[in-house]
C-alpha cells in the first residue's frame, strides 16, 4: 500500500480493545478478496464509515 499522505498514530489501547480489533481483522481477512488485510486498513473503514454516519446524523439535526 502506497505510504504517500499517511501518517503514523501511536496510541494505547487495552488489551481487551487490541483483541477486539484483532478479531476484527480476521473478519476482514475471511470476508474480503482484497488480500492481506492489515489493521490499519482496518482502522480507516470503520472511521471512514463511523464518518459517514456522523455526518447523515448531522445533516438530519439541520431538517
């Protein structure tokens, strides 16, 4: 994956969440034809997704 306008997090997290998350990727991994499947990809759907939600609920709060 092209590094080109990436940055790198560093954050901590418990360990209950990194297991979460790790489950997670297997998820991706079984249910995707992408390939390998890294935690970052999967970090960025669910924000982009949880992004995505955020702002149909901000626009509804406008109507």
């Amino acid at each position: 994956m092209n590094n080109e306008g990436r940055i790198q997090l560093n954050v901590r997290i418990s360990k209950e969440t990194s297991n979460m998350l790790d489950e997670i990727v297997e998820y991706y991994q079984e249910n995707t034809k992408l390939g390998r499947i890294y935690k970052g990809d999967v970090l960025t759907d669910i924000i982009e997704k949880s992004y995505e939600v955020m702002l149909k609920q901000k626009n509804a709060k406008k109507y």
